[in-house]
C-alpha cells in the first residue's frame, strides 16, 4: 500500500473523493471521522471529502496528505478493517464496477506557455513556416 492514488467517484447521484485499493474505492468522505491527526483537526470537523473535487484537500498543503495517507494505510493495513468497524467498512468500500470515476480536480483557466526559445520556433514553424517562425 505504498501507492496511495487520491481521486472522486460517483455512486448514484452522489460524488465525493476516494482513494482506491485494488478493485475497491473507499469512499474517504464516509470515514472522514477517522482522520484524527492534528492537520484534520485543524479543520473543526469540516469534511474536505464530502466535495466534488480534490481541490480543497490539494490546496491544504502536503502535511495534510502525508497524514491522509498514514490514516488509510492503518486503516487499510491487515488489521485495518478492525479499526473501521464491519458496517463502516461495508459502507465505505465498494466495488470499481459499481463506480464512475470523476474529474478530481477543477481547474478554471488554463494558460499554454513557451518553455523555450526552440518550442516558440516550432510552434512558429507551424503557423508562419521557417523564415517567420519568430
């Protein structure tokens, strides 16, 4: 469990974020309440998970993350589902096929960018042919 990929999923008309385990999605909003570290404290209960996107748990920095992860990986581990309780584990966990994975993040404006001077000349190329590319 060294990979742990973060993304959101939609069950019926709901859509919250997930990580995934396998051929199982944990839906993370369900067992937010087991986030106990100091950077969820922070948060007074607010339940990042519960959103549509990643994009508030992106934006909390990597402290957050590195904790997210250790929650999941105890959780999740051998012993793990000792921790969840049988029916949060039956409520949390689903399989991938009964899921439809979502855009994670939202991202409002997108801006291409030269990284070169020899990227700006073959775009140039493209567009206005050698003699012109700049």
């Amino acid at each position: 469990m060294e990979n742990i990929p973060f993304g959101c999923f939609k069950c019926g008309e709901t859509t919250h974020c997930c990580t995934r385990i396998g051929d199982t999605v944990i839906d993370l909003a369900d067992i937010f309440d087991k986030f106990e570290g100091p950077e969820f404290k922070k948060l007074n209960g607010k339940n990042i998970f519960a959103e549509t996107t990643l994009n508030t748990f992106a934006s909390l920095g990597k402290a957050i993350r590195i904790e997210a992860r250790e929650t999941i990986q105890s959780l999740f581990d051998a012993s793990g589902k000792d921790k969840l309780g049988e029916a949060l584990a039956a409520k949390c966990m689903r399989p991938e096929a009964q899921c439809e994975m979502s855009m994670p993040v939202f991202i409002r404006d997108y801006t291409d960018f030269y990284s070169s001077k020899n990227h700006a000349y073959n775009v140039g190329v493209m567009f206005r042919g050698p003699d012109n590319a700049l």
